[in-house]
C-alpha cells in the first residue's frame, strides 16, 4: 500500500499525488496554499500550521469530466482524496495560473497561452489493449468549442458570447465567460504591437496548454509551446475584445496570474 504524502502542511493521498504528476509537482503547486482555509466538510476556518495540517481534497465536477477544484479539509472532517461530484463546488484558496502573451502568424495573431500546472486525466476504454488516458481539461474544452492546434499558426474559432476578454490599461487581461465570472486576470506584459493588433482585429486567442512550465525562467518558453503543439496538448479559440458587459459581475473568484 502506498503510504500518505506527509508535508509540513498538508496530508496528501497517493491519488492526489498521482493527479498532480508526481511528488515535486504536488509540493510546488501546494506552496500557493498558506495562511487560513475554509474546510470543504464542515465550512469552518482552519490555519495552515506544522501542528495542524490540512488534508488535501480534489474535487472534479461533471463526474470527473469537468474542471477540478483543489480544497482543503480539517483531518478529522476528510481524508485527502479524489472526489467526483455531478455539480461546481465553490472553490478555495488561492492559486496561481501562469500565463504569457504570444504573437504569432495566424488568425488571431495576438494569444494569452494559459499553462495551469495541474492536469487531471482519467482512464477510458473497456478493455486494456484500447485503456487511454484522457485530459480532463483539454477534452472539456474541446467539446466546448475550442480547438485542437496542430501548428502554431493553427486558425482559431471564434466562440462569440461564450467568453469575453477584457484588456485594460496597465496590460491587465481578464477573460470571463458569458456569465460574468472571471476565469482569469492579471497583468501580463506583450510584445510590442500585440494590443495594437488586438483593436484590429476586435479579437484575442486563448490557448490552454498542458505541460507547458512558464515558472522557469531558464527555459525557451516558445520552444517548449511549439513542442506541446506538436505533441497536441494545446487547444484554443479566438474571443472577443473589449469592454466588459456593464450588466454582468464577476460571480467566482479570479485565479490570479502568477
């Protein structure tokens, strides 16, 4: 039996640790956790402390097919684990998105490239010769209307009142659904004429990518995207610029960008 992940804050199950890739991914992602949490059981506060670790509870919601939310519990409300749930529960905590802008010879030529550092997969097919591993994120997206890049200057499709992206002075980005909630802001710095070319076209491309690491700074971030589009983990669309829907209010908290 594999033994439990014991870090000075967090109990981590074996699953939990499998989900996020390993043991040094599920310790850099956890470091974004600290301070006070809100147990998902009970929904009372707790505090981050070497005397009191929280257990580590991952929920993906549309059974398993939909987005993943990372929690945290009181030990004696949870054990850490994965947890399928048909709906959305609020999520906790604050976590970091990395991000880049990107300027490229396609249509559209100016793109945000979202590189969350977790990813959930699960397994599909019956029987073991057909058994795959299939990315929750990139599938979700995909069904959504995104698509598949084959080459970097892949056409994107346009996905009108799904999602919204807003760029403000400051080069502060913020990308929502047709809802109103934010699904990511920050300040991101662009090369130059990659928001002129934004007011040309009325469009930005949102390209999520998996395993692509924009926290080292010692790597060739273009390099490792264009590896990512060869081994197709990346998918993208192309959304609207512009002002925000005066009649529309952020609904979930922004995952804030690194």
């Amino acid at each position: 039996m594999i033994p439990l992940l014991r870090l000075p804050l967090f109990l981590v199950a074996p699953e939990v640790v499998d989900l996020f890739g390993g043991d040094s991914p599920t310790r850099t992602l956890l470091a974004e956790l600290y301070g006070t949490y809100t147990c998902a059981v009970c929904g009372h506060h707790g505090r981050l402390d070497t005397d009191t670790p929280a257990t580590v509870v991952v929920t993906i919601y549309d059974s398993g097919t939909g987005p993943m939310v990372v929690r945290l519990a009181h030990p004696a409300c949870s054990k850490s684990g994965v947890v399928l749930v048909l709906h959305a529960p609020a999520p906790t905590g604050t976590m970091s998105v990395p991000a880049m802008a990107w300027m490229r010879i396609g249509d559209p030529p100016s793109v945000v490239v979202i590189a969350p550092r977790v990813h959930a997969a699960r397994i599909v097919g019956t029987a073991a010769a057909d058994a795959d591993l299939l990315d929750v994120l990139l599938s979700g997206l995909l069904r959504s209307g995104f698509r598949l890049l084959t080459a970097p200057d892949t056409p994107l499709p346009a996905l009108p009142g799904r999602l919204h992206v807003e760029l403000t002075s400051g080069q502060r980005i913020r990308i929502a659904d047709q809802a109103g909630n934010t699904l990511y802001e920050g300040t991101l710095p662009v090369p130059d004429g990659w928001a002129e070319l934004v007011q040309v076209t009325g469009l930005i491309g949102v390209v999520v990518v998996r395993g692509l690491d924009l926290h080292d700074p010692d790597r060739d971030h273009l390099a490792d995207l264009y590896a990512a589009i060869r081994t197709g983990a990346a998918v993208g669309a192309a959304v609207p610029a512009g002002p925000t829907p005066a009649d529309r209010h952020p609904q979930r908290p922004a995952l804030p960008a690194s």
